[in-house]
C-alpha cells in the first residue's frame, strides 16, 4: 500500500469520527433508484447522460445521480431535519425526475428488477467510480441490474452509531419482507419476492447482513485490514445493507427493493426512520436489544427473498415461526411511540398487499409478465406529489 492511500483512508476515517460527534441525531435523506424505459416496449433503455444534460441548470440537478448502469437513474432527498420535510422532498424529486423523463419520451419504474431486459444490454456509466468497480467486479458487477431504496438517518456520537448499526441488522429481514418488489427477472417468474436481493446480495463482496461491531474501534480495526490487505480501495466498496457511512455521518439503510409507488415508498422510509430512532432510544436508556447470530439471522433474510410479506418469519426470542404480516407489525407496535413523536407515524402500517405479492397474484390469475409490468409502471405515474 503507498503512503498515499495510507494518509487518504486515515483522513477519511478521522473526519467520519469527527462527523459523527456533531451531527445532530435523526436527520434523515432518501435515495431512489429508477429504470429508464423506452415508453413503446417498456424495455430498459441506456439513455441516463441525456437526462443528466437535460437536468443540467434545473432544481434536480444536484439531487440526480447516476448508478452503476446507464438505464438507471437515482433521485435524492438530500439531508432534512425532520421526516415531514423528507417525505414532502420525496414527492417534488419524483415529479421532477417524472417531468424531466417524460420530455425526453422516456418512461420510469421502479421496482428491484426489471423483469426481461437483459443485463448484457446495458452499459455501465462511464465514471471513475464504476470504471472501478467494472475492473474489480466483472460479471458480478455486470449482472447487478437492479433498482433500490436507501436511507440515511442521522446518529450523534460514533459508538452509539456503530452500536445502531449492529443492531438494525436484527430487522433486515423484515424490512426486506416489507419492500419486496421484483418476483420477474431475466424473462421469468422467479417465484422469489425480491430476486433482486437474490442478484445483489448474494454476489457482491461484503455484502449482506455484516457482523456485529461493538463500537467505532472495533469498526474502525476492520476498515483498516480491508484497507492495509488491498481488499478495498475505496469505504464504498462495504455493500452491507447496513452501515456507518464514511462521508455522511449517517447510518444508512440498503436492504429494500425500490417502491413503484410513492404512498408505498413513504410508509417504508417512515418505517426504517422511526426503527433507526427507536434504537438508538433503546440503546441511551440501557434497554436490552438482542445481538442474534449471523446464522440465525440469514435463516429470516433467506425467507424475506423467497416468500416475502406471504411468508413466515422466525421469532428467534420464542424459537417459533410466525407469519411475516404479524412480525412487522409486532414491530410498528415497538416503534410507534417514537415514530408519532417525530412525525412519521401516520404512515406506519402492513399494506394490504405490497408490490411482490400484487404481482405475484396477477401472475396466478394468468396475466402476462408485460401486462403486470405495465399496471406497476402506470402505479408509479398515479402519485407525484
């Protein structure tokens, strides 16, 4: 390793800490990622420079990012001090990715995969960063067609941020039940809820349900070896569904598939902004939070891909299995106290049915994959606001 890196990932790792002691607890900031679709066959098509030329000079411009392939395209909240002014920024970056698209005679969804398109067909945006990724990953990184929702809460002080951290990773599964969107991939019925987890979280590199870390030393003593032996270049390159983020002082949340629509995608960031804080109350009030077993906990994540909100979760407290709807709202229950406090807890709740489960339930009343493609594309278009 040169000095060079040496110097950037001690800087990196010193100014992270420092973040952490001064951001003030429970900020909170969105990303969605969305397909790029040719309005006629509703196929991915490689067009996100022209949006990104075209965003050039309006209000979206810095809250448009580019992801890995050129049929994708992220909006951000950026950073807000309270969930009602996330949620409000969700609508407007929707409405203005939706207005900027449609000027172009292209069409957005968002759901975890797209259901035909193939992966070879898609070009890997030209930046530093994914050139990168290219050189390191190859295949996995090539199949990694896949649309997702990300959100960044907030957490003073680096222990207490590590220690949410290890904790949040009990209730991926959950969340992952919850958000799961994309039962058609590469021209199939998978017959999994969310076979973009399959895709991503099965193939990437630490990636998954990370361990448990103690406290910033014993997060820090890690990032250090994967640095020190050359497994990473770069702190980006820790692809948890869970984890401290190096340049924002901010824990981010990575399990979920993307939400086709936006009453969906609010419940769902409500959800994982008030479980973050409920946690991290937990943790100042000495209240005991489990700290299951990797292997315990991938048994629940296996059954969120598989079966979804239909499934069973284990109750590892009670050693039982319980149906998936009656855990996640065991823990809306847990929350809710602190999601009403901070203003998310009227969009709390189980749905009826979410995106995997409509699917799948067209998909057993005979419809084609185009036609429930289709219906979740013209879900989307319902609500920007």
């Amino acid at each position: 390793m040169g000095e060079e890196q040496k110097v950037g990932y001690e800087e990196l790792l010193a100014t992270s800490k420092a973040a952490f002691e001064e951001v003030p607890d429970f900020t909170v900031a969105v990303e969605e990622e969305f397909a790029l679709l040719d309005p006629s066959t509703l196929g991915l098509v490689n067009r996100f420079e022209e949006v990104q030329q075209a965003a050039g000079g309006t209000e979206l411009e810095p809250h448009l990012a580019g992801e890995l392939i050129a049929s994708e395209a992220e909006v951000r909240t950026g950073r807000c001090d309270t969930f009602a002014d996330c949620s409000e920024r969700m609508g407007e970056r929707r409405g203005q990715l939706r207005g900027l698209t449609e000027s172009l005679g292209i069409v957005l969804s968002s759901v975890g995969t797209h259901p035909w398109s193939p992966w070879q067909e898609q070009r890997i945006i030209d930046t530093p960063h994914y050139r990168r990724n290219d050189e390191l990953l190859r295949y996995v990184v090539w199949r990694n067609n896949t649309f997702g929702l990300h959100v960044h809460v907030g957490i003073n002080g680096p222990d207490r941020a590590i220690r949410v951290t290890s904790a949040l990773r009990n209730y991926l599964p959950e969340l992952l039940a919850l958000s799961a969107s994309s039962p058609f991939v590469e021209g199939v019925f998978t017959y999994l809820h969310s076979a973009r987890t399959q895709i991503f979280t099965r193939m990437f590199p630490r990636c998954g349900i990370p361990d448990w870390f103690e406290g910033w030393d014993d997060w820090e003593h890690y990032v250090r070896f994967l640095y020190e032996t050359g497994s990473i270049t770069e702190h980006t390159q820790l692809w948890w569904s869970v984890r401290p983020h190096l340049a924002f002082p901010t824990v981010e949340i990575r399990i979920c598939d993307a939400q086709p629509e936006l009453a969906e995608s609010r419940s769902l960031v409500a959800l994982i902004y008030s479980l973050t804080a409920r946690i991290a109350r937990a943790i100042d009030d000495g209240e005991p939070l489990p700290s299951w077993p990797h292997r315990l906990l991938e048994e629940n994540l296996w059954r969120a891909i598989r079966w979804g909100l239909s499934g069973e979760l284990i109750d590892l407290e009670r050693g039982t299995s319980i149906p998936a709807r009656a855990r996640i709202e065991q823990l809306v229950e847990w929350v809710q106290p602190v999601a009403d406090e901070l203003g998310a807890g009227h969009l709390l709740g189980v749905p009826e049915r979410n995106a995997a489960e409509r699917q799948a339930a067209r998909h057993d009343e005979g419809a084609s994959m185009e036609e429930i493609f289709a219906e979740e594309v013209r879900a989307g278009e319902r609500v920007t606001g």
